[in-house]
C-alpha cells in the first residue's frame, strides 16, 4: 500500500488497492483439468531439476574433500 508524505495511509489509496484486487479475481477462472495437470507436471519437473542439482552439488562437496584429504 501506498503512503503519503506524512506517512499515514489515505482512505483512496486503499479503495484502489481493493478495486485493482477485486478487478483481478473477475479475470481469474478455475483452470480445466489438462491445464491443471499441465502445471503439476512441469511445477514437479522443476522441483525434482532443483533437487538434483542439490544433490549434485551436495556430493561434490563431499566427494571433493575425502579425495584431497584421503
């Protein structure tokens, strides 16, 4: 939210805000199945690409100084 100069919060700014808000969720609609698990898929895909690249990075940094070391 906006403030003004004086720091307080005017009573328009935040009628906008909940105008712009309200405005939005009109546009919204509930996604058809295929979409739905369209966005499961790749969200998924995405989780599992990040977790192996923590794996990967979490075993070289293991691996890496047991074979320095030992």
């Amino acid at each position: 939210m906006a403030e003004n100069k004086s720091g307080s919060i005017s009573l328009e700014k935040i009628t906008d805000s909940i105008k712009q808000y309200v405005r939005i969720l009109q546009l919204t609609r509930k996604p058809s199945m295929e979409e739905f698990l369209t966005i499961s898929k790749v969200a998924g895909a995405g989780i599992l690409l990040i977790g192996v690249i923590g794996f990967i990075i979490y075993l070289i940094m293991v691996l890496i100084p047991t074979a320095i070391v030992g």
